[in-house]
C-alpha cells in the first residue's frame, strides 16, 4: 500500500485535531528515502571497497571540488587516472573532455592509455558501443581515439595556473559559440550580388596610338585591356568527410573533468617570499575554482602532497635573569625589570587520519579545506597484522631502509565531506607493479 493510499483511507479528522507529518512515513520509509544515492553522473574508480566507501559514485550533478591528499608514491596519482578513464568511458554515448593541468612536468599520458585499453580488453559490451559499428577496429585505435579527448595544459608556475584555469572558464562560456561564429565569417566573406546594380560607363579606348614623346599617354596605352574585371567569389566551403567531422566533434566536446597535479608546487615557492600574499592569492583562486566548478557542474580534482607529522621538540626552561647582589649594586632599591610573557608553545599537528598509526598531514591544510566538497587522504599501511608487527618494529628497531617484508596496502579515507557525510569511510586497493592500475585488495 503506497503513502497516499493510506492518507486517503484515514478518516477525516475534527478541527481540533491535528496529524504530525512524521507519522505518515514510517522509518522503513525514512531509510529507504536517506539511503537511496542521488548520484546522476558519478563516476566510479572500478575498486570496490574505494566505491563503497564513496557512497558507490563519486561527484555530484551540481559539480564537486575534490582534494586527494597523500605521500609520493601512494596511489593518488593512478587513484585519480582511474577517474579520468571512468570520465572518458562512461556513458559513451555523450562525449567529454579532461583538461588536466600539470604543475610537476612527469604527467605520464602513456599511463592514461593503458587505463582505457585494460578497461576496454575487460569490457566487451562498451568497446562495441564505442567502435560505432566498425568490427574491424582494434582495441588499441579505440584507446587512442578515447585518449583525444584528454587535453594536458603545461604550466610552469602559479600565474601558468591561473591562466590555464581561465582558458578552461573561456572555453566552457564561449565554447558553444564557436561554431556560430565561423557560420558568420564565412557568409562576410562572400560577396552578395545586387539585384539592381548600377550600370557603370565604360570609357572610350582611344583608336590612334599616341606619340612615343608624349609620356603622358603611355599609361592610356599601359592598362587599356580588352577583358572586363570579373568579381572574385569565395567558393562554398566544401562538406567534411567523416574523419574530420568526427574530429570536430570530440574538439566540441565540452570539458566535465579538470585535475590539478598539482596545486603545492605551484604556489609553494611565493609562500617562501611572502607567505601572506601568496595565501591570500591562492584562496582567491580556489575561490573563483570552485565557482567555475558549481556553475557548469564540473568534476574538479586537486592533488596535494602529505608530508609525516614531526614530532615537538622538548621544550627548556627559559633562562632566569639573577640580580646582582645588593653589596655590589651602589642602588639599594633597583628599578624592577618587566616581565617579559612565557614563550609560546610550537603548535603540534593534529592527527588527521583515523589510523593512529598513520601521522601525516596534508600540505596547504590551513587553506585548502575550506574551499572543498571532499576530501580524500590517500596512505600507505600494513595489510595485516602480521605485516603491521613486522613493519613498525623496523620503524622501532630505527631501520628506516625497506618495508621489514610487511606487505603493504594502499588507504583511501575520507577525512572531511561538505555534503554525504562519508568522513571516515576508507576503502583500500593495490597498484600493478606492471601496468601501474589499481586492483582489488584480496585478503
């Protein structure tokens, strides 16, 4: 029995009573209600546990500023690719574009290529919903067809960055008008024939051949010519073929995914200089960033390094100033020194991951939260507990060479969310030694 049918059903009540709307749904239907995902065009990473721990998608229709936090070489590189290849796939029927944005100069796009080929090799179904009918394609040509869409933007330093942002916002304002645009020109460009033309005299050609003396007549005898000027008209552009229609088409397509690889090295060496102004820039930034990504409902992904947690040095007794004794001092009654306030005390990090364990804190945390829909710590942690005894009794034995043979894992946590409420989800995967993909973590 649905809702309605069951308000309808209920006899009318008296003035004097009244019904609470919270009685008409029961928590059966509260729960169905809060745990069905509105998740229109989420993209997911193709790892389970990852998958759940997002709420089973990852972004939202509205768009989504996403910071992936982690140490070098923990996976946040190839955890991001595999959004990028979940972009570029999925649905194929509408076609998108990634801009990545790259800071650092090792963007690796060969890595992007092998994602779509193994995702394509594992998935019979969208590899024919992407050959289009031509059963003769291979594998390999649809990869590099896909891997067309993917537009790398190489920058140098922070103003690189800005303009590389704002080349994104132009194209996604002024994207849609390009083609209207060249409709025009090309219509300028042709001349229009009149109907009523005016009809222009000719002038008389002069019959007698003047005097060679005479120098004056020799351009009459120069630029008389029997042929009358013909108008000059631009021929119709001709039709495309299909290679380059389809062309066309994937540089039309609009831009669904920015990433940023990645935003520290960008900005870190103006905050060497002047760490106030490059703060209050890179907030202005991230301000206007995540409105681009709000307006035209972007997927927007930031890489940021995590550095480890140092610990706080001990802290000394501040030195006590001794008087110097009264038999020496020729003034009885000294004036009394000011005291000066006690030393303020070096501010530890907090620990932001769930792991005790795991003390590292991601670079910008002052800033970069703030202006973030999600926010993604990516760790590396022993698989078991046999691997935890085995790689932090290393750490104690003060060998810092190696893993200690611990098999290790990479953590994916959620450490602050604006709007699902997923802080403390996790979720855990592998990367391929030799395609560099992430795989399930089997236990």
């Amino acid at each position: 029995m649905s809702i309605l049918e069951d308000i309808t059903q209920q006899p009318p009540s008296s003035p004097d009573q009244f019904i609470l709307a919270a009685s008409l749904l029961s928590d059966s239907d509260l729960d169905d209600i809060f745990d069905t995902p509105s998740k229109p065009n989420g993209l997911r990473t193709g790892i389970k546990s990852v998958d759940d721990a997002l709420g089973g998608a990852f972004g939202r229709e509205e768009g989504a500023v996403v910071g992936i936090s982690g140490e070098r070489g923990v996976g946040k590189t190839g955890l991001s690719l595999s959004l990028v290849t979940s972009l570029l796939l999925h649905p194929p029927s509408s076609a998108s574009c990634a801009a990545i944005i790259d800071t650092t100069g090792n963007f690796d796009v060969f890595r992007i290529y092998t994602f779509l080929l193994l995702r394509l090799q594992s998935d019979a179904e969208l590899l024919n919903q992407l050959r289009k009918g031509e059963e003769m394609e291979s594998v390999e040509d649809v990869a590099a067809k896909v891997l067309e869409r993917v537009k790398i933007m190489r920058v140098f330093d922070f103003e690189g960055l800005m303009e590389a942002v704002e080349e994104v916002r132009e194209e996604l304002n002024g994207g849609s008008k390009s083609k209207n645009i060249h409709q025009e020109a090309t219509i300028i460009a042709t001349p229009v024939q009149e109907e009523d033309e005016p009809k222009v005299v000719k002038p008389t050609r002069k019959e007698v051949i003047g005097d060679s003396e005479d120098e004056d007549d020799d351009d009459d005898m120069l630029f008389n010519c029997n042929t009358d000027a013909k108008p000059i008209v631009t021929p119709p552009p001709p039709n495309p073929e299909p290679a380059e229609q389809e062309k066309q088409e994937q540089d039309e397509a609009p831009i669904s995914f920015v990433l940023i690889n990645d935003i520290s090295s960008a900005i870190t060496p103006m905050m060497k200089n002047n760490y106030v102004q490059a703060s209050t820039l890179l907030a202005t930034f991230l301000r206007i960033l995540a409105h681009l990504t709000h307006t035209h409902g972007l997927t927007t992904i930031l890489l940021n390094p995590a550095y480890p947690i140092r610990p706080t040095p001990a802290q000394q007794p501040p030195a006590q100033n001794k008087e110097p004794s009264d038999y020496n001092n020729p003034n009885p009654y000294p004036a009394p020194h000011p005291q000066e306030p006690p030393p303020r005390p070096p501010q530890q990090q907090q620990l932001i991951s769930i792991f005790a364990s795991n003390a590292v804190h991601p670079a910008l945390y002052t800033i970069l939260p703030q202006f973030l829909d999600l926010h993604l710590l990516v760790s590396r942690l022993p698989k078991r507990k046999r691997d935890a005894q085995a790689f932090y009794g290393q750490i104690m034995s003060r060998n810092a060479a190696g893993t200690g043979g611990a098999e290790m894992v990479s953590v994916v946590e959620v450490i602050s969310d604006r709007w699902d409420g997923r802080v403390g989800q996790w979720g855990v995967f592998t990367t391929s030694p030799s395609s560099g993909s992430l795989e399930e973590v089997r236990l």
